[in-house]
C-alpha cells in the first residue's frame, strides 16, 4: 500500500479517515463447498494468507487461513476432500463500509485479531490488515513530521530543544542564523559545546522554568529574551525546551529612549530654570554692558569658543544662554559647574559611562555633558577649579571632537561650542603653572568681560524695578514701590554680590514688607551701614591738577584691586592704553602687587 503526499497538503486539515480510503479491494474469495486442497493451492497461487468463505449466494460466511489449516493438522494424507466450511472459522467481527479507521484499529486491538472485512450491502468490498493500518499511521505520521519542521523553520523566534542530558535534540532555522550554528553541527551534542552559560542549562540544573535576557561572546551587541521550561512524561523529567525571541534592536531603543529621557528632563528642568535668553531681555543700558552685548552678539553664530570673565553673580551664565540661542546650534544648551563636581567624578560627568563601568554605576550606563550637548554648547562655570588632569583630557576632547565613555570602547562624534566663564585670573594661574597655558589659549578664543554691578550704577535702578515685579508676582504681594532714600541707599551700595546679591536683597524686601512703600528700615542693616561709608563725601583740594592727581591714583589702586594685579585687566578696567597705566604708576610710585 502507498500514501502520496504533496507539499500542498502540508496546510490541509487533517480528516478522519474511513476504512475504504486504506482497505484492500484485492482480496480473494472460496466457496464454502471447496475441498480444502482447494484451499491450499488457492492461497499458494494467490499469494494471500487468508482467503474469504462465502457461500452460495455470495456472502461472507467465514474466513479460512494457511495457519488455521495447519494448527488442524490437515495437510495429512487423507484430509484434503474436508469441506471448507466444516473447518473455517464461522466467528467473523466485521466492519460496515463507512466506518472511520481510527474505530477499526481500537477494533482490531481489542479483539487481537489480523484482519478485518469490510461489509457493504451484506458483501465484501474489502479486507482490512493490520498491516494496512500500520503503513498508512507510518506515513500519515511522516507527513506530520515534515509539516511540522517546515513549520518550525519558518517561525521567526528561536526553538530548540535538549533531552535530560543537554543534548539538543531540535534547533531551527533562527538558531543557525542566529548563533551561526548549524542544525546537523550541534543536534546531537551536548549545548555546552558550543554555547556557554544558557538558560537552558540552568533549567536543566534546577528543573524550573526561567524567563531571561542572554547574550553570548559569539556574537557583541546581540541579546534575547529566552524562556526555558522544563518537560515532564508521566511524571519524569525529560528535557527542557526554549524559545528566544531577538531583542537587540528592542534594547537599544529602550537605550536611546533612556538618553532621549534623560534630555528631556534636562530639557524640562533647563525650560524652569532659563531665565531671559536674547540679547534684549538682558538689563541694563550702561556703556560697559552694551558693549559685552554687542561683543556677543557678533560672535554668537560662529564656532569661536568663548571665554566670559567677571565677578560672582554678575550673569555669567545669562550671557551664555543669550549666546547659546542667538548661535542657532541645534543641540543643548548645558552647563556646568566645575567647582561643585567631585574631582573623582569629573570624567564619568564629562563623558559618561558604560553599564556597570565601576561599582555604583547605573545599570544601564549614562550619557556625560558633552554627549548631551553633542552639537550644541557646553558652558564651563567655574572653570579655573578644573584639576590638571581633566584638563589635559578637556583639550583632547575639544581638538578630536570625540569621546569616549568611561568603560566603554567606541568613540563618540561630538561638536559643541564651548564657553567658559571664571571670576579668577586665569593668566596668573597659568604663570603658576595651575592651568594649562595650551587650554587657556583654546578657550579664550574671543573674552567677553561683564562688569561688576557697582561700575554700572545706571542699570541699578533698571534691576532694582524689574526684581520688584518679578518677586511681587512671585510671592503674590500687591505691587510695591521704594521709597527716594531706600532707593538712594541701594543705588550706592557696591553689591559685591552684584545682580545675585541685588536679587535676594530685593526678596527679601518683598517677603518682609508690611507696606505699599518699601522705606529704609525694609533694607537689610549691613546695606544699610555700608552705605553710609559709601556716600560720605570725599575731600578734594581745590587745586584741579592735585585732585585729578588724588582721584587717578585712587581709581588705579582700586582697578589694581579688582584685577589682581594685573596691569592688562587693569588698564581694560580703566578704559586707558596700557601703556599709559605704566607711566601713571611710575608717575605716582604705586605698586602694582
């Protein structure tokens, strides 16, 4: 008997299957009357182990074999003219034509008997074998095999398999491409040979299933999501199963989804703190802050780094921002305080780090200032407070436009603007030898210098009023005025804070104020009786040339003091050649130092 198969019908429905789609219609019949020599000599010529009796009108009466032939001991001399059906077996279990196979074979099993007729209209259309039923299940089952590893090649998910011992018994077409593993290499081998540390393993050791990520050495960047679970038969532990599922593009959005959150609370954060960003929010109307606006205005859209000089709090980082946004740059706007970073922190802020790159770390490693800022601007606050060696690699990064990740391997491409701002003199620390003179020169592209509050009196008043506002509005207060002394005082007060001393001063005004009109006695004390040294007016001779004389030599000292000693700086601070400087401190034997 043979079963066609065709790859069309891999995808058919299976159909319960009835006795007359495998039976055999070749069968061979006898008459009942026949002698049993008869019998013989039909079942050698036919070449069939049993023979159906029928009798004279046709129907089957009974079944007759070599077997039964011989277990009577009839193929003595004597006993070959004995009727058939004095000797056949009368007893017959048959089946109507129409009954579904699966039926036949519990039939057949049950009553431990080799063949079965199959009835139709009370004659027989055929015989059913045993061996009929086993060919046909044989090939029914090949065919299920085939359909099922085709199946199993085409899923796009990982399958494999290991018997109780680790030996893979399945690995699909994903598998080979995936681990670069052929199907006829590792089945039959132990997994451990060819992978290490598997999910599968440790199901194999605890008998528990397990959902995990796995990546190998085999292949760098490639992770799955592995469910391993153990199988049992009848009780008994049999092997384990798996399933992987690539999840290697998944985890690297997840990644970038971490770095783009990451730059969004940044952003957020940055939206609630960003104070007034173009040139014209910045206040005031003095000579000296016009022209730190008009220097910054002019360099904002070039590439130029920038280095902003000036006290604490006279709006440094304002001055940053303004230039940030007028540049156009596409990237972050971020700034940095060196002086409030950890020395040993200073590289993992800078550059960032890997997952798990020293103990502590987040685990899925973080983006560092540069990267965040990538084409946008880095403002360095505080950057004499920067250590030597991160310096040195400060000025790596700023001439290779690339970084590394702290316990990672691939580089970075990045392109930011820097600006850098410090209250120090940094050309002295350079003579000293506490920075780095190829640094500061690649810093210092173009200086910008603010000036201190007390050399811009003009722009008090515009501060002092806009602060009112803002901190009325704030803390919701009514609208609230200063008086003329509690203004003069403020006007003459040398806020050695500058604008951050001025703004505090002006909320706490706010806060404390139980009247409509903020008089002196609203101010805080220390302005107060600092202003009223301020204010004492000066004694000057008469004599023009000597009180010229008295108040350059004053002035001088004074710029001397602001800049450090430094005569360059001094002489800015002046608004004089700096040649002239040198022949007024020879001329009134003042030392610089």
């Amino acid at each position: 008997m043979s079963v066609d198969w065709k790859g069309a019908d891999m995808f058919s429905i299976p159909e319960l299957k009835k006795v007359e789609d495998v039976m055999d219609i070749t069968f061979n019949t006898i008459n009942e009357e026949e002698p049993v020599k008869t019998v013989v000599s039909e079942i050698i010529k036919s070449n069939k182990k049993t023979l159906i009796v029928t009798d004279e009108f046709g129907n089957m009466s009974g079944v007759i074999s070599m077997t039964d032939i011989h277990n009577l001991g009839l193929l003595n001399s004597g006993n070959e003219n004995i009727k058939i059906k004095d000797i056949m077996k009368k007893k017959i279990i048959s089946v109507e034509k129409g009954t579904l196979l699966d039926e036949c074979r519990d039939l057949m099993i049950k009553e431990n008997i080799g063949i079965l007729p199959v009835l139709e209209d009370g004659k027989v259309a055929g015989i059913l074998r045993q061996e009929h039923i086993r060919d046909y299940l044989y090939m029914q089952l090949e065919d299920y095999g085939i359909t099922l590893k085709y199946i199993i090649g085409q899923i796009k998910e990982g399958i494999c398999a290991v018997n109780d011992e680790g030996i893979v018994i399945l690995w699909n077409n994903f598998m080979e491409q995936r681990y670069d593993i052929k199907s006829e290499d590792i089945v039959g081998k132990h997994i451990s040979n060819f992978l290490e540390d598997t999910v599968c393993e440790m199901v194999l050791r605890r008998r528990i299933g397990i959902s995990d990520v796995y990546s190998t050495h085999k292949k760098q960047d490639m992770y799955g999501l592995v469910h391993a679970n153990p199988i049992f038969f009848g009780g008994e532990f049999v092997g384990v199963v798996c399933t992987e599922l690539d999840i290697t593009e998944a985890r690297n959005l997840s990644f970038e989804l971490e770095k783009t959150n990451e730059k969004l609370k940044y952003f957020q954060d940055e939206v609630k703190n960003l104070s007034s960003g173009i040139f014209e929010k910045i206040l005031g109307k003095s000579d000296k802050i016009e022209k730190a606006k008009a220097i910054a205005k002019q360099v904002a859209k070039t590439s130029s780094s920038i280095f902003i000089w000036g006290e604490s709090g006279t709006g440094k980082e304002v001055f940053s921002r303004a230039i940030h946004e007028q540049s156009g740059r596409k990237g972050a706007f971020v700034p940095v305080n060196c002086s409030a970073i950890p020395a040993e922190l200073f590289e993992s802020e800078f550059f960032g780090y890997e997952s798990g790159a020293f103990t502590g770390a987040n685990k899925k490693g973080k983006s560092g200032i540069f990267e965040l800022a990538k084409d946008g601007t880095v403002f360095l606050d505080e950057i004499a407070d920067l250590p030597l060696n991160m310096q040195a690699k400060l000025l790596r990064v700023l001439q290779e436009k690339e970084v590394r990740r702290v316990g990672g391997e691939k580089t970075i491409k990045i392109n930011p603007r820097i600006i850098s701002a410090t209250n120090k003199d940094l050309e002295k620390m350079v003579k000293e030898e506490k920075f780095r003179e190829d640094l500061y020169y690649r810093l210092n592209v173009v200086e910008i210098q603010i000036p201190p509050l007390r050399e811009r009196k003009e722009d008090i008043g515009i501060l002092l009023h806009y602060f009112l506002d803002e901190m009325c509005r704030e803390n919701g207060r009514p609208p609230l005025t200063l008086s003329k002394e509690a203004y003069k005082i403020l006007e003459n007060y040398r806020w050695k804070g500058n604008i951050r001393e001025l703004k505090n001063t002006v909320e706490n005004m706010v806060v404390l104020s139980d009247s409509s009109i903020i008089e002196k006695d609203a101010i805080p004390n220390y302005i107060v009786e600092s202003s009223k040294s301020d204010i004492e007016e000066e004694e000057y001779p008469l004599d023009l040339t000597a009180a010229t004389e008295k108040l350059e030599i004053k002035n001088i000292k004074k710029a001397l003091e602001m800049s450090n000693g430094n005569k360059a700086k001094a002489a800015k601070i002046l608004n004089i050649p700096r040649t002239t400087l040198y022949y007024k401190l020879d001329l009134y034997g003042i030392n610089a130092k």
